[in-house]
C-alpha cells in the first residue's frame, strides 16, 4: 500500500529564507522600476495630435524639437485624426503609462455637452502634464459691414432682425454664438461650414454677418479690413489682436469663449516622469522664439504645475455644461 504522505512543518530557517527571497524579488522590482524612471527618457518620445497636418500640430512640432533639445533625446509628432479628437486621445490612453507616448490637446476638446454621445473621459482616461496655452475665440464682422465696434454691431443687429446669419464649424462655436445671442438679446440663423477657409469666404462675402471663431487664421483678412474683429472671448485680450477688447470690456461680463491646451499622457503614468516631462515643457515655455509664436498665434503661455491643466480643463467642461443647461442645447 502506498503511504500517506507526512506533511512537516517548515522549519524557521526555511520559512525565513522563503520571505527573504520574496523581499529581494520585490526590492528588485521597485528599484528597477525606479531606475527605468530616472533614465527616462532613453529613447525617442511620441506627441500624438488628434487633428490633420497643417493645423495645430505646427506649434506641436515647434514645441516638439524644443524639447527634444531639453530631453536630449527625439520627439516626434505623429498625427491621429478622427472622431473630433476621440482617436488620438483614445489611442494616448490605451498606450502604455510610461511618458513616451504624449497627447497635444486643448482643454474642453472633449466635453460631453460638445459631442453626442461622448464616451471617453478625458480626466480619467488621461493624466494631465501641463498647461501649454490658454486663448478664446473671436467675434468677427465682414469687413464691409458699417460698424466699428460691439456696441454698433448690436445696433445694427436689433435693427435688422432675421437678416443676420452666423457661421458654426463644431459644437462649441454654435454653442458660443447661442449664448452671445441669448445674452445679448439679438437673433441670428446658424450655417454650418466645413473649416475656417470657408468662413473667411463667407465673412468677406457677406454670406454671413458674423463669425466666431479662433482668430489666428484670419489675422492677414482682419489686419486688411476684410474682416473685423469687435470682441475677444478670453479672459484678456489676445496678444496678436491687442486693440480689440474682451466680452467682459464691452459689457458681455458674464460669458466667455475661452480654451487652453496642454499634454497629457495616460492615466497611471509614474509621478517621476510626469514631473520630470512638466520641467522639460516648462523650460521650453520659457524660450523667446517660443513665447513670440505663442503671441503670433493669439494665446497666452501658462506652463506651472501637473496639475494646472487639468484643472483648467475640468472648469471649461462646466462652463460649457452650464451654458447649455441655459439655453437647453443638446450635441449634434
């Protein structure tokens, strides 16, 4: 007959070594981990823009060989459009938490109050690294409309209902121009264009009466007089439009049209190394050639803490939110 097999009990020494054994494999681990951290980075980094080349992504490239310099080591820009900026920054977070693949991207881009249906949460799927830039959008006029200023535009608005029309290329401009009319007490019909190029057509046409949008590309149109620029929607004036004055200077005080971007990397990201991408981003926001685009675009550079756009970015989806409880809007 077979025995039955005699179960001893583990001497002291055994069961010592065996913890032993378990607490260098673990220490092993952790300083590894710490290690890879502090020798980030050793290779190339990804900075993932969610849109077409030609947009956006030429301050992210402008940005990206700045700090390659500071990280010594390439970053490369790589576009992902698609989705209104979902697969990108979806592609960002399902990369792996190690700081070498980057998201460019502005802040209240993906509010749920802005896209229909909106699964993906930027503030959990997303750590934020810092703030690059904050900005707003810009209240235009064709260039042959008989008014100088937003007071005048009002005049003429309340004196020609229902003949002004407005142009809307995503959720937030419309969204903007219901509030600014709901404020401001004047009507105007929405016509939807493709991009900015078009816009500018319109306006300079006379197809449509206003315009709000970001004011960068129309900066050559506005300084011509083929476009006027009669409100800024940020929280200060924009550096490349410094004679026209904010919602707030015009008496709009309640409201703005304002956005920041930033990078972000995917949530669970190490603190080392989103701590040490913040200093790097923070040393190139202090370059002049970079601070001189910065104010060629119409924004204003922020940089500061880990924190500070994600912040930024959880205020504008409020403000968004708040705005469409006030005058019921739904996504499109």
């Amino acid at each position: 007959m077979p025995r039955t097999p005699i179960h001893r009990p583990s001497s002291p020494r055994r069961r010592w070594l065996a913890r032993a054994a378990a607490s260098a494999l673990a220490l092993a681990a952790a300083a590894g981990g710490a290690w890879a951290q502090a020798d980030f980075p050793n290779r190339p980094v990804k900075l993932v823009v969610p849109f077409a080349a030609g947009g956006s992504d030429t301050m992210a490239r402008a940005f990206a060989e700045k700090l390659g310099a500071v990280l010594r080591q390439p970053v490369v820009v790589e576009n992902k459009p698609g989705g209104a900026a979902i697969i990108g920054s979806q592609h960002v977070a399902q990369s792996p938490a190690d700081g070498y693949t980057m998201l460019w991207l502005g802040g209240g881009s993906l509010t749920p109050v802005l896209i229909k249906d909106l699964k993906f949460d930027i503030l959990k799927s997303l750590r934020s690294v810092v703030s690059i830039a904050r900005g707003g959008m810009t209240l235009m006029v064709p260039g042959a409309m008989p008014v100088n200023n937003f007071s005048e535009f009002m005049a003429y608005a309340k004196a020609n209902p229902g003949k002004l029309n407005y142009s809307h290329t995503a959720g937030s401009i419309l969204l903007a121009t219901e509030m600014l009319k709901s404020k401001a007490g004047f009507e105007a019909v929405a016509i939807p264009y493709k991009g900015s190029t078009q816009v500018a057509t319109a306006l300079m046409t006379n197809e449509i009466q206003m315009g709000i949008d970001v004011p960068v590309f129309y900066l050559g149109m506005i300084k011509e007089g083929r476009i006027k620029a009669i409100a800024h929607g940020a929280q200060e004036r924009s550096p490349s439009l410094p004679d026209v004055p904010t919602l707030a200077e015009v008496g709009v005080r309640d409201l703005q049209f304002a956005f920041s971007y930033g990078i972000w990397v995917p949530a669970g990201t190490p603190d080392a190394v989103v701590e040490k991408l913040n200093a790097a981003f923070n040393e190139v926001l202090k370059d002049p050639s970079i601070r001189e685009r910065l104010a060629q675009a119409g924004v204003v550079p922020v940089g500061g803490g880990t924190e500070v756009h994600a912040q930024n970015t959880k205020a504008e989806q409020d403000m968004w939110a708040a705005a469409a409880k006030q005058i019921g809007y739904h996504p499109q």
